[in-house]
C-alpha cells in the first residue's frame, strides 16, 4: 500500500518491553494517555477482564505475551497461566487461538524466548493481515462514499492499523471514502472515546452519532456502507460483534446500505457451526446502570448487559479476512476459502 495510508497508522496499544507489557489504558482514553505495566499473567488476564486492552485481535496478542511472562517467571507456572488468560473473556476467538498457539510451541519444548519469539511473530502477522484487509476492504468501496462504523477495530483494537478501521484508513487515503461516521458505541461508548480520538489523531475527519440515530443517517443518504469488526465469526458467517451490531445491520438492509465485517482468519472459527453456538458474554449490571463511577439509573433499577450479539450471515453483504473475500457469505463459501470442518 502506498505510504498515505500508512501515514495514518500512529498508535500502538500493545508494547513489549523485553521484561513486561505495557498496554495503553483504554478506559481512560480521551482524557488521559495513560500506560499500565503487566509483569505477569495474572496482571494481563485483569487488564484484558477489565477492558484496559480490548478488541478480539489486541487481546490474542496481549494474552501471548502474558504466556511469556509466565515462562519468565516460572516455566511450571504455564499451566495455570493459559487457564487464567483463557478464563479472562469467553468470546473473542483470537483470544483461544493465540493462547493455543502458545502452547504448541509449549508443548514443543519452546523456552521463553523462543515463546517472545511466538509472540511477536503473533503481533506481526496481525499488522501484516490488516495492512492487506484494508486494500481488500477498500477496493469494494466506490469513489466518494461515505462507511459508517461501530465500536473500535483500529489500532487500539489490534495490532496496528485496524480491521475495519483499517478498511476506513485505506479508503480514505485512495479516495474511495469521503464521509466517516462512528456510533457512540454504549454502554462503554467506545466509538465516542476511542475510534473519534484514533481517527482525528491521524488526520481523519470523522462525524459522531449517537446509536440510535444510526437508521435515520442511512435514511438520508450519507452512508453507503456500514463497516465493522468480528469476535468471533462461525462456519457460515454468522458473526458475533459489539451489541448493536445486529440492529446495524438489519437497519442497513433495510435502506440498501451494505454492510462489510472486517477480520482476520484467526477470528473466523470453523469449529462453531452457527451463530447460535456462540456464546456471549454477560457483563455486570453496574455498566449500565452508571457510568465512570457515577452512578445514572435510579436505585433499585435493573439492567440486562450482553456485550456482543450475532448478525445473521443473510445480512452480511462481504466478509473481508487477509486470506480473501467471501460475498454473500454462508457454510459453502466459507468452506470454499477456510476449509471444512
């Protein structure tokens, strides 16, 4: 890709530092930039509970080098690490392909550098992958479009450059995009404090909605496509992504908008037949009902918090992985580029 587009590639969240990991503190983004070191696996499972760092390729790369910290500190120690790094969030998929990735090369004897080594081969081929997604993405896209796109899936999220975002970074420096809007994201408001503060950062123009101005948008025409992320992305394209993803979606079909997920071939899991076996994670209460310790909700109020849901396949115009394209995705076309089961 041509160097506009890297030129809008600046932030890194995930940092090896030879002894630790530094992860940018996304909770506390806008306002703060601020770091926390993990010397141990203990220490990366609550980051990555906690949501310091998050987004499915971000967390794979984040547990890999807790593994390493593990073997660091005490070989004996791995077992228990992966069943903790594993035990940190059930959804992301990358999260149990990274981790399983680590122990083969465990399991072959790997000491700890040669398991740096694994881990940062991890970290790499993700920016590679997002680097080539993005030119994928992008060449689907006509001159002058304007993408609407939900949560974060960009640097922070990853490795470097994005999955979607990184769709949104290449069509932006080709010219293919002219008009980027972001959804707030709740409850966490990811797109309000993550993907608004990434995309100005490296000089691209981004307007912010709220979620449930996201029909009428398309209704006006602005929006041609609705780009996003993947958690985990089952046999037939059934993907699990942010809650309000699917409401996206149908919304999209509806007003002829398309709607494109973006993520690598780590995410798609061609173990899990359907949408339906995918299991999505509940979170407290307490997100909903407050906000940055404050709380909003009345006492006594009740609150449901799923924080992913599943967009049918029929609703998915184009999956977009560094392996490939599938359109109109279902189990043929996925087997077709992934393989059977």
């Amino acid at each position: 890709m041509s160097s506009p587009t890297i030129s809008h590639d600046s932030v890194r969240a995930v940092l090896w530092q030879g002894d630790r990991l530094r992860l940018l503190d996304q909770r506390l983004l806008p306002a703060q930039e601020r770091s926390i070191d993990c010397t141990d696996a203990d220490e990366v499972a609550t980051a990555i509970r906690d949501l310091v760092v998050r987004g499915a390729p971000a967390i794979g790369i984040a547990a890999a080098w807790g593994v390493v910290l593990a073997a660091q500190r005490d070989p004996a120690s791995l077992p228990g690490a992966l069943a903790t790094l594993r035990a940190a969030r059930p959804t992301a998929v990358n999260l149990m392909w990274a981790l399983d990735r680590m122990k083969r090369a465990i399991d072959a004897e790997a000491d700890a550098a040669a398991l740096a080594r694994e881990a940062q081969a991890i970290q790499d081929e993700d920016l590679a992958a997002n680097r080539r997604m993005g030119e994928l993405g992008a060449a689907l896209i006509e001159g002058g479009s304007g993408v609407l796109t939900h949560c974060n899936t960009g640097s922070l999220a990853t490795a470097g450059f994005g999955t979607a975002l990184g769709v949104i970074r290449a069509g932006v420096a080709d010219g293919r995009i002219a008009r980027v809007f972001a959804g707030e994201t709740r409850p966490w408001l990811q797109g309000a404090r993550l993907t608004m503060w990434e995309l100005l950062r490296d000089g691209i123009a981004a307007t912010l909605i709220a979620d449930s101005a996201a029909s009428h948008l398309m209704k006006t025409g602005q929006v041609q496509w609705v780009v996003v992320g993947a958690d985990r992305i089952a046999a037939n394209g059934d993907t699990a992504n942010k809650i309000g993803t699917y409401q996206l979606a149908i919304a999209a079909r509806h007003h002829g908008v398309k709607f494109m997920v973006v993520a690598p071939s780590s995410t798609v899991d061609m173990a899990t037949t359907t949408g339906e076996d995918i299991e999505i994670e509940l979170r407290s209460s307490d997100e909903l009902l407050g906000y940055a310790g404050a709380r909003t909700v009345v006492e006594g109020a009740k609150a449901w918090n799923p924080v992913f849901d599943v967009t049918p396949h029929t609703l998915i115009d184009a999956i977009v992985t560094e392996r490939g394209v599938v359109e109109k995705p279902d189990a043929a076309r996925m087997a077709a580029l992934f393989g059977a089961r």
